[in-house]
C-alpha cells in the first residue's frame, strides 16, 4: 500500500500539498495524563486498546497498535518527521500508546497531551472529506469513553489552546514563487487576522527551505468545526491563488530563467555527491514547481514531496543498511536523491 504522501499529485493551479484534521479528546474518568502516576497510565492504555479493538475496521485499514517505548529512537524520530507524531509525543518519557495504519494516513496516541489524540492525513486539498471521516471515528470512540464536555466551553483538554472543538484543521501549501516577493511577509500577516496560524514548515526563524507552508486555525473555542473548515479553506484559497498569478506572470516574462532555474536545480539533485538539508529542500522545491508547471516532465511519475521526507536525517538513518555516521548524513542524501529522482524525458 501506498504512505499517504507517496500519493501528492502536481498540477498547474494546484498548489496544496497536504490536509490534516487533529481531534483532542479527554476521557472523564481519568484525570489529564500530566497527572497519572505510571501505573494509572498503563491501566488507562490497556483499558482504551481494548474498548478500541474493532477501530482498525473503522478505519478501513490495516493499523499497528504497540507502546511509543517499544519503537527504536531512530524509528521514532523517522516518524516525526513524516509527521505521525509530534515532537512533544515523540520526546514523552510517561507511558504512551500509538496506532497508525499502513498508509499513515491515521493515526492515534493514547495517554499523550490529552488521552486521545486522533489524526488524519491526506494529499492535497481535502480538508472537508477528512473532516467527515474523523466525525465518524470521533464517534465511534465517543461510544466507548465518556468525553469530558462542558456545556459552555465544549471538549476540555489538558491545554486551553485546544479546548472548545478539540480539532485543529491544516493546510500544507507550496508557495515558491510567491514566498520570495517583498510583500510576503505583509501577506501573511494580513492573513493571521482572519484567526489563522501560518508557519513554514521547514526553517530556522525566518528563513524557510523548501517554500512549504502550513495554515491552520488559531482557535478552537467560539467556531463550530464547519466554520474552522471554512475559515482555513478561504485562507489556503487566497495563498493558492496569489501564488497563480505570480507564476503565470513570471512564466510570461521570464520563461527562459525559469526553465533554467528548474533544470539547474534537477541537475544538483541528480548529480551532486554532498547536499545539506537546506539545499535539498530548496531545490526540490524548484523541481517540484516545474513539474507542476509544465517546464519538465519525469520518465515515470513520482511524487517529490516523498522526497521532502525521505532527506530528512533520521529517515535517511532508519533507511540506511548498517550504522550511519552523522558526519556523511550530506552524501547519503545526495545518494538517496539519486536513487528516488526519475530521468527527465521531453515536457
């Protein structure tokens, strides 16, 4: 079976990488995980594995279920990075329990920041059809645990960021030509007060590698789930459209230098012996926007966001045969690209 990133499609105007839906949930019975002793913790995992024993068939995939400390570090590490988990599961040293199905496109953490934390991914743009299959989970869960709901507030959570719906609704867009305008920044800025977050998703501070960019809602109090839907979609919208006209235009009047741009950047991937992590990114990004535009076209199809996952570190380690010496991570990078990345053939 495909992982769920394998499947991202590039298309002219189509420039949404990824959706995500996250539901919090608190079990009434049970104080927040923060303030479980180990034992409470392990009694709180088993009962909740067993009522779940029929959630791999809800889910309509094969899942793993096991203990976060029964997974090798690297492994865990590779997993955050493809975006499974989180930094602050993936560090957590109380008891935790996982599942996530084959394709990685579901997965659930018991005894984490909340008791239940339920996450769907997809490619591109489907926020509202991830929305209904989390609705339908959310319930068949609901069945088995007592939430703890307030009337006024809604789902209480163990961070009064996520208290109210519980759900967090992300966005990846790609945004490489409109990220290096001046007026970016004022962009988004601009779009933050319409109650979104806006991150890049690969950086340090405010440079960005890779021109990924992750929106979601700010709030999860004082909006029904339809209305963080609807607000994320606008926003994600905008971004996409902007970033179409600033392509066209630039496809227009400077055609030449773009084709350049794309197949320089084809050629380091494909020929180098070193790449750091930030030029990896960068020129992926270069390759991803041409494929998506038309100016070159690969022998067979591939999806090069799998590739934004598979250069970074802990990847490349959990993938490699035998001990990896951090030092060469950069050449076994550039060897993994030159592995993965299809010949070009005539666009």
């Amino acid at each position: 079976m495909l992982k769920w990133y394998e499947q991202v499609k590039t298309s002219p105007g189509n420039n949404y990488i990824s959706s995500r839906i996250r539901l919090t949930r608190s079990w009434s019975e049970y104080k927040f995980p923060h303030c479980l002793r180990t034992e409470e913790a392990y009694a709180l995992i088993e009962r909740m594995n067993s009522a779940l024993s029929e959630f791999p068939r809800q889910t309509g995939e094969n899942m793993s279920s096991m203990l976060l400390s029964e997974i090798p570090e690297v492994s865990r590490m590779a997993m955050r990075e493809r975006r499974i988990f989180n930094a602050g599961i993936t560090d957590r040293k109380t008891p935790v329990g996982v599942m996530f199905s084959e394709s990685e496109s579901i997965s659930l953490v018991l005894n984490g920041d909340d008791h239940l934390r339920l996450q769907l991914l997809s490619p591109n743009f489907h926020l509202y059809d991830l929305w209904e299959r989390a609705n339908r989970l959310d319930d068949y869960m609901n069945e088995h645990f007592s939430y703890a709901f307030d009337e006024r507030y809604g789902y209480l959570s163990s961070f009064p960021t996520n208290v109210g719906t519980g759900m967090r609704a992300n966005v990846v867009v790609h945004l490489p030509a409109l990220s290096t305008g001046r007026q970016f920044p004022s962009l988004l800025e601009s779009m933050t007060q319409f109650g979104v977050t806006i991150r890049g998703v690969y950086g340090n501070g405010k440079e960005n590698y890779g021109a990924l960019y992750d929106i979601s809602n700010s709030k999860t109090l004082g909006l029904s789930e339809r209305e963080i839907l609807d607000l994320v979609s606008k926003v994600v919208s905008q971004l996409n459209s902007e970033e179409n006209q600033v392509r066209k235009k630039s496809l227009e009047s400077h055609r030449l230098e773009r084709l350049d741009e794309v197949y320089k950047s084809y050629g380091l991937l494909k020929y180098a012996r070193k790449l750091s992590i930030r030029d990896a990114l960068r020129y992926l990004s270069q390759v991803m926007a041409g494929l998506s535009d038309g100016l070159i076209k690969t022998s067979v199809p591939c999806s090069i966001y799998r590739l934004y996952f598979g250069v970074q570190p802990s990847n490349l380690i959990a993938g490699a045969k035998g001990p990896v010496d951090r030092e060469k991570i950069d050449s076994i990078r550039a060897d993994y690209i030159r592995r993965e990345l299809p010949e070009l053939t005539e666009s």
